[in-house]
C-alpha cells in the first residue's frame, strides 16, 4: 500500500515527465531524485546512474553526477557488475565492500579506482522489451542496509511506474512525428504526380510509375525527386514533358 509519502514521491516522478523534454532529461531529473532519496535513507552521500536498454536501441545512460555516469558507462563496457547482475535477476544486487566481495573483480577496481567502496544495483520494472536499474555509489563500505535497501526498491518501484509512463508518451510522440512525415511525403509526392500528369497527359498510375523510375535512376528517394519537381514549378520553369 502506498504511503503518503510514497504518493508524494510518485507526484514529484510524474512532474518530472511534465517537465521534460525527452526520455534521457526525464532519466537525469530520476536520478537526482534517487540519489537525494537514498542519501537520506543512508545518512550519507550517494550517487545514481539510471540505465535504460530498449530492444534495438543502444543503453541510455543519466547519472546525478558525472562521476555516476562514468561508473555506469564503464559496467556496461566491461557486461559486469550489480547493476547489470539486477537487471538478470530482476532483485537488488549489493557490493557490500570492493576490498572484500570478489563478485565482479574488474568492476570492483574501476569502482575503486573512482574513489568508491560501495555499490547497489537496484532494477525497475518494466517490459520484456526493455529495462532499467538504478546504480548507486557511495564512497564507504557498508552503506547499503536492509532498510536502505528496502528504500531504494520502494523507489525503483515507483519510477518503474513513471518510466513506463515517460516512454509510452515518447512513442507516441515519436509515432505522431513520424505520421506527420509520411503525410507530408506523400502530399509532395502526389503533387509531384499531378505535374507529371499534367506535363506528360497520362495517368495517375502512369505518373507514379514515371517518378518511381526516376527515383531509380538518379538514386534519390522518391520524396527528394517529387521536391525537385515541385521546386521547379514553384520557380516558374516549364515543361511540356516529364522526363525520368
């Protein structure tokens, strides 16, 4: 059952997605918001990267701090590390001292290397066709307790929510786009064979096959030689005649 807090917490994620303008803006505001949460629970400094892979798509990346996207980067490079190891099996995932857990020894010195001694993957709920985690870092060991933990999969839960919620809107805004596209190629395009029409005294399905065979021999798209066409009428040149 959510808390009132939770809710207040769920309001602050979707304002978020109000006040972004793409999915990686929405994904660097979460992790501000992630870390600050987890600060708090821990009583100590903590700081997230936020991992999205869509199927098809290269990871995006989004950190509270650069230091965070760096360490995210790096794990996904090296394929090993307790963000990705919370992604697989879909639970939080705890490096609990780098000098100690020999899980994910390469990793282990890229964190140490950075300057931390502390790790936690935490995954968010999504779809079979993508996912993501939360990876935060501290720089002391020990960092993430049971209660830590359990605030920070409070957390991920809410932000699964407000991510899925943040890419349905990006799809369809991308769907939207990309109709538009098409409306507006195809506007060109039948234009384009109205001159041919015109020019040419034939057919609809005649001019479309004259265009098309155009398109093939310079090797231009066909929306780019229907704008040409339309380019030179706009001009004022004429022709009697459409040749491919």
């Amino acid at each position: 059952m959510d808390t009132p807090k939770s809710d207040d917490q769920f309001v602050q994620l979707h304002d978020l997605i109000i006040g972004s303008t793409n999915v990686a803006d929405f994904l660097t505001e979460l992790s501000g918001v992630a870390a600050s949460t987890v600060s708090d629970a821990a009583d100590v400094f903590i700081e997230c990267g936020v991992t999205l892979r869509r199927r098809k798509r290269s990871a995006t990346v989004a950190g509270s701090t650069e230091r965070a996207v760096v360490l995210d980067k790096l794990e996904q490079v090296l394929g090993d590390g307790p963000c990705i190891a919370s992604l697989d099996a879909m639970k939080p995932m705890v490096l609990s001292d780098v000098e100690t857990d020999t899980r994910w020894p390469e990793y282990q010195k890229v964190l140490a290397d950075h300057g931390c001694r502390s790790a936690l993957g935490v995954p968010l709920a999504l779809d079979k066709n993508q996912g993501a985690a939360l990876n935060f870092f501290a720089a002391e060991p020990d960092v993430f307790t049971p209660d830590v933990i359990h605030k920070a999969e409070g957390l991920a839960d809410l932000a699964g929510r407000a991510l899925r919620l943040a890419l349905r809107i990006a799809d369809a805004q991308s769907l939207a786009d990309d109709l538009r596209a098409a409306m507006a190629n195809r506007t060109t395009i039948d234009l384009a064979c109205g001159v041919i029409m015109a020019q040419n005294r034939c057919t609809q399905d005649e001019a479309m096959a004259l265009l098309t065979k155009a398109s093939s021999h310079r090797n231009q798209k066909l929306r780019d030689v229907a704008g040409e066409i339309i380019g030179r009428v706009s001009d004022g040149a004429v022709s009697t005649h459409f040749d491919p």
